[in-house]
C-alpha cells in the first residue's frame, strides 16, 4: 500500500509507466498465489466480493494519503459504468473458464490481452504502432507459449469464452487509458468498480456466504489489499505511456508466477519455462529499448 501511496504521484515518463505495471504484475501474482492458497474453499462469487471490500479500504487509504476525498468526484459516470461492466464481464467468463479448461490452455487465450490491447490502441486511442513493436508483442507471446506448451486441438466453447474474457480485460485496460486522459483521479477508478461490485453482489452473498477462518480472511485480506494498490499502479502506468507500450509487460506475470510457484508451492520450473522467460525478458527489454531511442515516438 505504501507503494501504491508513494508511485501513484502523476508520474508522466514512460519508463516509469513501464516500472508502475511491473510492479503491478508483481502484486496480482500475489493476489493470484493467496487466492491459490485458500485452496477453493469459497464460492467464487465470495472471494470477488470480499477482494472487492479490501481493494475499496484500500484506495481509500491511498486517497486519504494522497490529499484527501474531495477530488474523489468523476465528471464521466457513464464510462466509469461501462468499464466497471466490462471488468465484471472479462471476470466473469475467465472464472467460467476455470472448471472446463485446463489452466495452461486458459492462460495461452488470456495473455493474448497484450496483443489485443495494442490493436485496439490503434482505432479506439489513435496511438501509433510500427512493426518492431508488434514483432516484440509477437515475440513476447511466443515466449508465453514455450512456457505453457498449451494443447492443440479445435476451438471450444469454453475456449471462445476464454478468448471473449481476454477481449474485455483488453477493453477495460483502454478504458482505463481513455479515462486517464481525461484527468480523473486514479483512484476514482477503484473506487467505482469496488463498490459497484459490492452493490452487486451483496444479494448473492445470502446465498453463497461460507464464514471464513480467522487465516483465511487474513488470506483474503492480504489479497484484496494488493489487489487494490496493483490496480492503482496498473492505471497510473497506462495513464502515464501509450497502452501499447505497457500491454506487453502484461507478460512479466508469467515470470512473477514461475518464481511463486518455486518459492510457494515448490514447483520446479521446467527448461521450456527458462527459455519462454529468457524470451519474455529479452521482448520486454526491447520495447524499452526502442522506447528510449525514439524520445517517446512510438515505432
């Protein structure tokens, strides 16, 4: 939260948009290693729900550090909604996903976000892309699937989903960019989705509430905690550089998830998993590269 506090602080270069949505990475792979741990004892709905009740204290607090609440006022109620829907949305069909799929072909279909995100830069914010920079994005998903060594087969319904959920979670990322240059407090963000999601589901939770244990909701806490301060940083990362210069980084979560799986759940990682990340790191560092030597001319 700290971090969350001290980065989020109108940062405009896009090197530091680029260390904002690592970090940001960092702490949903966090999220997504204390939700693992909790081991699918609660109904998804509940975990949403209570991620959404510490995500909100959260950015209150972030608020409260970063000069109070009366700047929390938005002057575009109905795109915040519409982001706030699509959000729901792309959550919604991934954890549809989850039961039918295995996870490695779930996550070949998510991390094609970055690519999306940077064909939708093109038409919906009028950026500029040039053809080394797609051939990084390419590159970095090729390195996505050495890793997960996906199946091949024909595309199923529970794959269409999956592809459906990546569009949204790509759509709501370039809302999110729309937003910003539209001067909104980054934290209006967060607090509109969390509490349109508490709203949401507080009818649900009558019929799928499960009383936690005491280090369960410690679990969920810490979960929703950084869930709430990574989606701060995320926002101010594509506020701060073109959505198709962070969307790639999008890719770093697979490194972050290599090492907690070997630190947490003692997975040891696979050759295949070392070369995709030496790909990864090496299509990241590029894309900085050629950020840094065009003087922010996106090519």
């Amino acid at each position: 939260m700290a971090v969350a506090a001290s980065a989020v602080t109108g940062v405009v270069s896009p090197l530091h948009g680029v260390m904002l949505a690592l970090a940001a990475f960092a702490l949903f792979t966090g999220m997504d290693t204390s939700i693992k741990l909790l081991g699918g004892r609660y109904h998804v709905l509940q975990v949403i729900f209570v991620n959404s009740a510490f995500g909100l204290v959260t950015v209150l607090v972030i608020a409260g550090l970063r000069g109070g609440y009366a700047r929390l006022r938005t002057t575009q109620p109905r795109l915040h909604a519409v982001r706030w829907l699509v959000s729901l949305a792309g959550g919604a069909a991934f954890f549809w996903c989850y039961p039918r799929l295995p996870l490695a072909d779930i996550y070949a279909v998510i991390f094609t976000a970055p690519l999306l995100i940077t064909a939708l830069s093109v038409p919906l914010l009028g950026e500029q892309v040039g053809w080394r920079r797609w051939s990084a994005v390419a590159v970095g998903f090729a390195g996505v699937l050495i890793i997960l060594d996906p199946s091949h087969g024909a595309v199923t319904l529970p794959a269409a989903v999956a592809l459906l959920g990546a569009t949204f979670h790509a759509l709501n990322m370039i809302l999110v960019r729309k937003l910003g240059a539209r001067a909104e407090p980054v934290e209006i963000l967060g607090l509109v989705g969390n509490v349109l999601s508490l709203v949401a589901l507080a009818p649900v939770m009558l019929l799928v509430w499960r009383t936690p244990s005491l280090h369960d909701l410690g679990l969920s806490a810490f979960a929703g905690t950084i869930a709430g301060s990574g989606f701060l940083l995320l926002a101010q990362a594509f506020r701060s550089a073109p959505a198709a210069l962070i969307a790639p980084f999008q890719y770093s979560q697979m490194l972050y998830g290599i090492l907690a799986g070997l630190l947490v759940f003692g997975d040891v990682p696979q050759p295949r998993m070392l070369v995709g990340a030496a790909i990864i790191v090496l299509s990241g560092l590029y894309i900085l590269r050629r950020e840094r030597c065009t003087a922010g001319q996106h090519t």
